[in-house]
C-alpha cells in the first residue's frame, strides 16, 4: 500500500487523539488576550534585545583560580638562604589558615614565591588579607634590606589576551622600548578592565656610571661613597614655607641632577692636597642600554613586543574596543601598531563559523521542512520564533551573569535544535483546532529530563560547573522557552496568518528550486519508506522470536558496554588552535647570548617551512618561547610537533619540544614529583624514577626534569674576626661585590620630564674573570683600602638554581611527554611507580593537574550515576509508576551504544561534549517513547488477546504513520546539526563532537527506538514468558549439570 503512494505524498496529516483532553488555564488565557499576549511576548524580546548588548563575551568560561602569592625580594641572596630566612617563616605563619588545598614555593637568587592553593569556594579578597596580616607577624624578623612582602593573585594558566607590537621605520628598537616603557605601558593600563601589561625586546635606556677599579683605589673611592653621594647630591625637597605678609610661599630646593656633566662634576671627596676627587676621575659617565635579559622577534626580525593581560571579569569585546581606540590616538608619524593577537577577534572568528554551520544547518532544515510539510511560511515562523526565542533566553543569562562564550554559544545552538524539535512535535502531533494541549505534558516531562539530567553538574567541582554549567543552563532555558512559545504565541500566530499545513503551496519564488530539488525529494521518500518497511519487518520478527529479540538486545548492550571500557576517555574537550608552543631549556649558567643565538637558529629553521604562517618568539634568562603558528590549511597541529622537532635537529646543549595549550588536560604531558628533604637525593630518586616511568609507558616521548642541576658558583667566605676588627661589615662586602659584578640602580635621572635609571657598576676589565675578584679592595672605618683577600676568602662550589617546595617540604617534578594513551591505559602502570621503594621520608606523588583529571572521572561517574537516578524519578512522578520507567528507559541502550561503537571506530575520544550530546539524544528518546506509548495505548489496553493473534491492518497502518513522522522530525533535527560537524576553528572541536554524537544517537533512535519499545510495549506477554522460559531451563540446566558433578564426584 505504501508503495503505491506518490511522491507528492511526503506529506503527512497530523494524528488527532481519540480522547479530548481539556485546555489549560494558561492556554484558556492566551486564547482569550491574544493581542495582551502579543505584547507580553514583544516587552521581552525588546528587553531581550537590550540584556543582548551587555553580555560580556570571552573565549571560554572562566573560573577565577584560587590562589594568591606571597612575593618578597632580597636581592644578592643565594636560592639557600632566601628558602631558610624567609620562604620557610612565610610557610609555617601562612599555613594556620583555613580552606589551604596546598602550599607552593620556589625559593631563587633574590626573590622568594610562596603560592597558596585555596579551595575552591575561598573568598579571595578575605583571604588577601588574612594573609597579609600572616605575613606582617613575622616579616619583622627579615634582615633590613629585604623588599616588603607583596601579596598577589596567582593564576598559573593566565594567558595574555593581548600582543602588541610598535614599528617605527624612523625609530630604533632601543627608542621604541623606551616609549613603550615610558608612554605606551601607561596608556594600556589605564584601560578599563586590563590588569597587567608587560614589555618585552629591546633594551630600556639608562646611564652607566663605569667605574675603574684602579683608579678608585688609587684615589681612596669606594663602592659605598659613589653611592652614597649620588643619592645625596640628586634630591628634591621642600623644607617649608615663608610668610610674606598674607601670604604662604613654599620653599622648594632643586638638587635633582639634569645633565651628564653635573654627573660627572660632583665632588667624592679631597686629596691630600685638597683637590676635589670628583665622579668623572674615577668613571665613565654615558647614556648606555641595559645589557639584555629578555628579547622579542616575529619572524625573525627583533622587536617590542607588548603583553596585555585582561581582568578576569572584565567585557573582552569592549577591553578590545577600547584599546583600538587608544592606540589609534597614540599612533603618530613616528610610531605605528599591529596587534599580533587580539583574543577578541579569536572570539569573534568563532562565533562567526559557529553561526554560519548553524546558518547553513537552519537553510538545510527551511528547505526540507518545505519539502515535506508542502509550505514555505511555516517553515519562517519557525525562524522568526527561534530568533525571538535567543532573544528572551539573553534575559534569563544577564541577570544570572553568564557571557557569551564558545561553550554556552553550543548550548544556544544545541537548544537551538531542541528547539526546533519542539515546534516540529507540535505541528505533527496536535491539531490546534481541537486539541491544543494534546502532547504538552509529554514536551514538558521531557524539558524536565534534561534539566534534570544537569542538575548534578551543580554538586561538582567549581571548574566543571564553571565550564558545563552555563551550558546546561542555557539549553534547558531555551528549551523550556521554546515550550512556552509552543503553546502560547505558535497557536496563535498559526490561527492569524492561517497557516494550515495540509493547504498552502510554496510560493512562486521557491517553485523553481522546489522543482529542482524534487527528484532529491522522491530518494529521500524512498528512503523513508525503506526504514519503515525494515523496521516493521523487525518489529513482526521480534514478535514471533522474543527468544532472538532478548538474544541480540542482550549481545548489543554487552557488545556496546565493552567498547566503552576500550574507548579513550577524555574530560576536556581540545582547543583547535593553529599553533603549537615551542619551549627551549638551556643548562644552568648559560649566557643570555648563547640562548638567543640558538633561539635565534631555530626560528629560521622553522622560518623556511611553507606551512607555517608565524614565527614569534620571547627570549629570557634560562630559557626561550617560540610559537609557531599555522596557516589554516594545517589540519592536525597536534601530529605536526615531533616532526619539527625532527627538523630543528640537534641543539646541543639546548633542548626543545613542542607542546599544545593543554596538554597537560589532555594527559599528553603527566607530571610527578618527588618529595623529600635533600636535594642531592631527591635528584637521584627523580632520575631513577623517570627511568623507570619511561620504560613502563611505551608511548612517551620526551622526559622533561622540571628543575635546573645545580650551578658552579663563587663563595665569598667572610674571616667575621678580621672584618670586624677592621670595621667592615658584611654587608659593606655584599654591596662592593654586588655593585662592582652585577651593577645597580644607584638614583634616578631626569631627562625631558622623564626619570632614567642611574647605574653604577665596574668597568668590564674587572668584572668578567673569576681572578678580577682577587683584585678587589674595601675601605676600613678608618678610610685604608684592603684587599678583599685579606678577610675572605674565595671558594668554587655548586649551588641549587631554585629550591622548589610542596606542603612545606622540598620537591623535584618530572613530566613525561606521552602519544596516544588515554587515561585507562596511563593510571596503572603509573601507580606501578609507587611501589618503588624509596629511603623512610621520601615519597612520589602524581601532580595536581593528573589529581584533577582523576577527580574530574570521579565525578563525571557521580554526575552520571545521579542523572541517571534523576531521570528515573522524574519517570516515575509522570508514570506513577515504579515500573513504568524501566519500560521507557530499556529504549536508551541502544541508540548510546551505538554512538560509543561509531565513535570508537572514527577514533574519537569520549568526552564531556560526547555525554552531553548523549544527554540530549536519551531526551528525544524518552520523547519518541512518550508519543508512541500515548499513541498506541488503546491497542495494549485489548490485553492478551491482542498479542497472540497477527498484527491487526489499523494497528500496522498507524505504526507506518508514526514512523514516517518521527523520520520527518529526525531528519529535520539531523540537518540542523549537520553541518556543525564540518566547522573549524578555535573551540570548534566542542561543537564538532556534540553534532557527531547527536547526528549518531537521531540515526540510532530512528532505527532502534521504535522496535526495542513497541516489542517491550506492545508483546509484553510474550518477552515476560520468554524471559522465564529461559530462566527456568538454565535452572533446570544447572540442576542437572549439578547431578551429574555428584554422580561422578562418588
């Protein structure tokens, strides 16, 4: 019969319910005050509109790191000492606080970092003080010269938003350093919503006062008195006020130096002969750069480079907006800007490809739905309502303050289509006419499933509800909106314009283009027509053979269940970013020049590739950054990385490897530390542990020791009889050796309105050799120069870089670069490591990121458990029953299994974004189930009877219906989301795998859906005897075999 059908029959009549169910209140009321509800529904859209404007919009949701930093500098102090006098008392004051997850420190030449780890419920700004009033109980007791302790917000994953950089075809890059320094640095900071911006390349301008070292002996000068008169004679001050009459003259005396000559003209002290010993007698005093410690390139070419970082809450768009415009107005002949980044534009880019995917989805699913139902303006109200829809949705997200961002954006496009499901439900299955509230309770029910199935996300961690949150929120609102609208405006809009789907024809416009794509109509009424005729074919066999239905339901699900214990599981969701991160170590003591030349040989190495887009790199003590970035051609950045590494060759004695953004998320990089107390053992265990983690993963890469081996160093030991004897104090030896080696910033010059550091410092003929230091001569009390040999002595010794510590005892980290392992593979032969044997004290443990993800898998196992048990509550309450679920929920398995196989198949990891998009296929589910256990109750209420006999002709012909309206509504959905699965970009990986799962789990509901509930529904009694049959043979089965074992057994 159905093959008898024409093409033209693709559309369907909408199935009106035998029993008349009353309207409710709600409906009653719209019918009344249509036009009140037209208004109703236009104040919201309109405030829609204006709550739109003031979202803030940002990359990915963001969750404010709980943690703070206690910063203290004490400069010329070895990485020993600053742990011993001022990172252990900061430790032990710091940690009688509460809600303390841990306790790091890093402990180096001059500075001490102490990094405090809150839960994530802390209250940072109360925190912030507790601290510091921590701090102040026993930073009295720090030697004089330490710096006061800063306390500071700490975020580790802190990434600039922002890189600038200033050309000039007139002006050097020492001159553009300087006015960024000077002018550009101000202006970015004073930007609502910037919090740091740091400048990069170049060297900043300063005065150098070269010192002879022979000469300043030769004249009785030393360290001490250079300094003392150069802060001395450069000062402003205003000692007081005059009267004269009634009036009050300020008094104001200029003493600050403003020119090079006054430098050099000031008086040290008088000879012998009472002749003036002045600054230019026993140095060279000239406008000099700072001697390198950090530089900038793109490209190769050596730049300035300026990082702006954002304020967490602040409006990204309008931070981009107004920082344009400030650099615009800076910009002059001289001086020009190009932003090398700008995470706005990132942001927009996304939402750009993200909305055309939806765009062409929302075409595809106008021109089917055409086709179909036969007319063109059903199809535009739909648009219309989805629009107004978004609109009402953007309240709701502006006074519960959650931004636009990649991931709550999926959820406007996944609610999107639930959306759609909703209108399309209402039109196939209800006749407004006659039964406007026909299908509502079953919608409903639904809506609640899902937000329900959310629900848990709330009990999580504060990262997870941060990330997921805003997305469950967003879709269960719009869904529940699109409900709303459902019931209220669409009725009423349909009965105004007199939309009636079984009369209107396309309009003339489209007639053409319909006609073209009829022949594309009739193969996919074939199509149709060829599921429903296998699916019925399915459903009378399962009938006939429950035995063989149970058998192969059974295998499926055990088929599926092991297929999910083989799959990769992933708790984050890659960031598609078409750049990769170079990171190059260098040894301990290696000379900023040797790092740059070799960043500097790398770049053009990489340069030279024709697939690389950008080369940009940041140079510093220690170390070296290279991003590479890709033109968009590049498909997979991540597999691109070893070969580069390949290509930049051997570096000797550098060493580089490329990493993504998160890596250490995606368990590509797993760190492990090492705890313990001396340093020389903790290193040994370090090794021997890292050796042994290489050989139990097979798949690592790289073995990266995160910590630099000890340096050679010189030790002044100070003879404290002889010095004090002498009158020199230890810290008058610290203040020549530091000045004299290292120089410092003695006072501050003015020039042209601007302040320029004073630096003094040896002349590099007594500075760069370790013998110039036996040369060096320190005035007594008595103003007598001795030779610094005869109260010190010089040794060579190794000395820790930094001493890193963890929870207040000291650590040593590894990380293990590892290839295609997922996290059920890589946990136990980790735990193998902990049962190495290691000295009483010393222990290993897994670093907070691996801590993380293993939380992350705890609760996603929680959260998956409790929906679980929501989602049959929720049944239960609309069942009143406590059986009924189990019937609904048995449609489930199926399809979800049947998106894990696939998934495992195209070699996609499981995700959070895979469970999601199993969410929402386990809601159009349970909604099929709904629909067709209302729709076929009144042949289940004929009882038994009804399932011996064949399947009656009404009974098939109203199956046959039901399915060719659920692959209508199906395959709208499924060309809704199709072209998600082809978008590109950053943060598309999320929208890209939630439209795969969706597109698989609609397939699987189609074909799955229909046979597992209408066989279980329908043919009850037959699946209940089949199922005792079987279970009284495998007892009777037991029972003999148990027979037999006693026979032999005597």
């Amino acid at each position: 019969m159905a093959k008898n059908k024409k093409k033209s029959d693709l559309k369907e009549y909408t199935t009106v319910p035998e029993s008349g169910i009353k309207l409710s209140g709600l409906i009653l009321w719209v019918e009344k005050h249509r036009t009140g509800t037209a208004m109703i529904f236009l104040s919201l859209i309109l405030l829609g509109v204006i709550a739109f404007r003031f979202i803030p919009i940002s990359l990915f949701p963001e969750a404010p790191y709980p943690g703070l930093t206690v910063e203290t500098e004490y400069f010329g102090v070895g990485p020993e000492k600053i742990e011993e006098i001022i990172t252990k008392p900061i430790e032990e004051s710091v940690s009688t606080l509460g809600g303390i997850q841990h306790l790091f420190s890093v402990s180096e030449e001059g500075k001490s970092k102490v990094h405090i780890q809150f839960d994530q419920n802390a209250d940072l700004e109360i925190k912030s003080l507790e601290i510091r009033d921590k701090v102040e109980q026993v930073s009295y007791r720090f030697p004089r010269e330490t710096q006061k302790p800063v306390v500071l917000q700490y975020d580790p994953t802190q990434k600039p938003v922002f890189i600038i950089v200033p050309k000039s075809s007139s002006l050097n890059i020492m001159e553009i350093r300087e006015i960024s320094d000077r002018e550009i640095k101000k202006i970015i900071e004073g930007i609502p919503g910037v919090s740091e911006v740091v400048v990069a390349g170049g060297k900043p301008r300063e005065i150098l006062i070269s010192c002879d070292a022979q000469k300043m002996i030769g004249f009785g000068v030393d360290m001490n008195l250079l300094l003392s008169v150069l802060q001395e004679a450069n000062h402003n001050e205003n000692p007081g006020e005059v009267t004269e009459g009634s009036i009050q003259i300020p008094v104001y005396v200029k003493g600050r130096m403003r020119s090079l000559k006054e430098i050099e003209f000031l008086s040290l002290r008088k000879d012998e002969s009472g002749k003036l010993i002045r600054v230019g007698d026993v140095a060279k005093v000239n406008f000099s750069y700072r001697e390198e410690n950090s530089a900038a390139r793109v490209n190769g070419q050596n730049t300035v480079s300026i990082y702006v970082y954002r304020a967490g809450t602040a409006n990204l768009l309008a931070v981009s907006e107004e920082l344009r415009k400030e650099l615009k107005k800076a910009e002059n002949t001289n001086l020009n800007f190009e932003i090398l980044y700008d995470q706005a534009e990132t942001v927009i880019q996304a939402i750009r490809n993200f909305f055309f995917a939806s765009l062409i989805g929302f075409i595809l699913f106008i021109i089917a739905a055409s086709l179909i139902f036969q007319e063109f303006k059903s199809s535009c109200l739909f648009a219309f309502l989805l629009v107004c829809q978004f609109f009402i949705g953007s309240i709701f997200m502006y006074f519960l303050k959650i931004d636009y961002n990649l991931v709550t954006i999926v959820g406007l496009i996944l609610g999107c289509g639930c959306c759609l499901c909703v209108f399309i439900v209402n039109q196939l299955f209800s006749d407004y006419g006659k039964n406007s509230n026909s299908i509502t309770g079953e919608i409903f029910t639904t809506i609640l499933l899902v937000s329900g199935v959310f629900l848990p996300i709330l009990f999580t961690t504060k990262e997870l509800k941060s990330i997921y949150g805003g997305l469950g929120f967003v879709l269960s609102v719009n869904f529940f909106i699109s409900y709303l609208i459902s019931i209220t405006i669409l009725p009423s809009l349909r009965t105004k314009f007199q939309i009636d789907i079984k009369i209107f024809d396309v309009p003339k416009i489209l007639k053409t283009f319909v006609h073209k794509l009829d022949i594309l109509s009739y193969y996919v009424h074939r199509m149709k027509e060829d599921i429903i005729d296998k699916t019925l074919s399915v459903i009378d066999y399962s009938r006939k053979r429950p035995k063989v239905f149970l058998s192969v339901y059974i295998l499926f699900i055990l088929i599926g269940i092991y297929f999910y214990f083989i799959s990769k599981h992933e708790f984050i969701n890659k960031v598609e970013e078409k750049q990769l991160i170079g990171n190059v170590e260098f040894p301990s003591g290696t000379s900023f020049s040797r790092i740059n030349a070799i960043t500097e040989r790398i770049e053009k190495s990489l340069s030279e590739l024709y697939n690389i887009k950008e080369v940009n790199s940041k140079v510093e003590n220690g170390k070296s950054t290279i991003v590479v970035k890709f033109n968009e051609s590049v498909s997979n950045v991540d597999e691109i990385g070893k070969e580069l590494e390949e290509i930049v060759g051997d570096i000797k004695p550098a060493f580089i490897y490329f990493s993504g953004s998160n890596d250490e998320a995606l368990l590509k990089e797993v760190t492990i530390d090492v705890i313990g107390d001396d340093l020389n053992k903790i290193d040994q265990i370090t090794r021997q542990i890292s050796s042994v983690a290489q050989e139990l993963l097979p798949n690592v890469r790289h073995v990266l020791l995160r910590y630099k081996p000890p340096r050679e160093e010189v030790r002044v030991v100070i003879d404290k009889e002889k010095s004090e004897s002498l009158g020199i104090r230890s810290q008058d030896i610290g203040r020549l050796l530091r000045y004299g080696i290292q120089g410092g910033v003695a006072t501050k010059f003015i020039e042209e309105e601007r302040e320029v550091d004073v630096r003094i410092r040896y002349d590099s003929n007594y500075r760069d050799q370790f013998t110039d230091l036996k040369e060096y001569k320190i005035d007594t009390e008595k103003g007598k120069s001795v030779p610094l040999l005869e109260i010190a002595s010089l040794t060579r010794d190794t000395t820790p870089v930094r001493i890193y510590r963890k929870n207040k005892r000291r650590v040593l980290s590894f990380s293990l670069r590892i290839a295609d392992m997922n996290l059920t593979e890589i946990l136990p032969k980790l735990e193998k490591l902990k049962e190495i044997e290691l000295p009483k004290q010393y222990r290993i443990e897994f670093s907070d990121s691996l801590q993380k993800v293993l939380e992350h898998q705890k609760k996603m196992n929680f959260i998956l458990s409790f929906a679980g048990l929501i989602l049959f509550m929720i049944l239960a309450s609309y069942l009143e029953s406590l059986k009924g679920p189990f019937l609904l929920l048995s449609v489930l398995p199926l399809p979800l299994l049947f998106v894990i196989i696939i998934i495992y198949w195209i070699d996609l990891p499981l995700t959070i974004p895979v469970y999601i998009g199993m969410i929402i296929i386990s809601a159009f589910g349970i909604l099929e189930t709904f629909i067709l256990r209302k729709e076929l109750s009144p042949w289940k209420n004929q009882g038994e009877k009804f399932e011996i006999g064949l399947m009656p002709y009404d009974l098939k012909e109203k199956i046959r219906t039901l399915l060719s309206k659920f692959f209508q509504l199906w395959f709208l959905i499924i060309l809704f989301y199709l072209p998600s699965i082809f978008s590109f970009g950053t943060g598309a990986a999320m929208l890209k795998t939630v439209s795969i799962t969706l597109t698989l789990g609609l397939i699987g509901i189609c074909f799955f859906t229909p046979i597992v509930f209408i066989t279980f529904y329908l043919y009850t009694t037959a699946i209940t005897n089949t199922i005792t049959n079987v279970y009284r043979q495998s007892i009777d089965w037991t029972n003999l075999k148990l027979i037999e074992l006693r026979r032999n057994t005597r």
